[in-house]
C-alpha cells in the first residue's frame, strides 16, 4: 500500500516543496497534495517518477520495506546472486544485457537498464502487495 507519509518525509529530506516536487515529476501541486494527504495514491508511471525525483526505491514506498536507499534492492539482489554463483569464479561479461523470452540477449544502455529496474521493482511490489492481500483474505 502506497505510504503517504513517506512521500512528504522524501521530499521534505530533499528540501523540496510540494510545487517544485510537482515540477520535477511533471504534476501538478494539487496532485502532490493529494498523494501526501493520502486521498489518492499515485499510478504506475507516477510512482516511478517519484521514485526517481526523490532518490529512493519503491518498495520503501509501497511499504515493503523500510530502506529508503535507492540501491537497497539492488544490493540484496547483488549479494543474493554472489551467494548463489557457482565456484567456477566465471565472471559475467561487463555491460548491461537483457534476455527477452524466446529472443536472443539484447545490450542496452544506463537509461534503459534504469528504467527497466524500476519496472521490475514495480512489478515486485505489485507481486508482494498482492500475496500480502491473499493472506489477508484467507485469514
């Protein structure tokens, strides 16, 4: 669930006002107001927006964790995969690929990888938020 409080906590941390936020992210101030009053929560793209403008992650957000850092998923993930790598000390090939389903792997640069990240970690809440609500049902 979207945390409103942790929205004004990263903007203020910034030194940001709600219309220079809005500015940034392309909004305007009245819809800034609604996301930290909680009377609406911020879509997908929006969330993504934020997420960038104000140097955090969305899973802090979406209050599946209480990191705020913008590379807390990223060095979970990082220390995750080093503790599963096989012994064979092989080093992946540096730069940023990608594998789509049924295609061949696909370099891409900083700003595609950045925004793909995002988009998984959105993909990652979701995927939380929505197992937190089955348990909820099912209690």
């Amino acid at each position: 669930m979207f945390r409103a409080d942790r929205l004004t906590e990263r903007r203020k941390h910034h030194k940001l006002t709600q219309e220079q936020l809005a500015h940034k992210v392309n909004l305007t101030k009245a819809a800034i107001s609604n996301y930290e009053q909680g009377r609406s929560a911020p879509p997908h793209e929006t969330l993504a927006a934020l997420v960038d403008a104000l140097h955090t992650n969305a899973d802090y957000m979406l209050d599946l964790s209480d990191n705020p850092d913008p590379k807390a998923l990223q060095n979970e993930s990082s220390s995750a995969s080093k503790g599963s790598a096989s012994g064979n000390g092989a080093q992946p090939e540096s730069g940023v690929y990608i594998a789509y389903l049924g295609g061949p792997p696909e370099e891409m640069d900083e700003e595609e990888a950045e925004h793909l990240k995002r988009e998984l970690e959105m993909f990652r809440a979701f995927k939380e938020k929505r197992r937190r609500d089955r348990e909820s049902l099912n209690e």
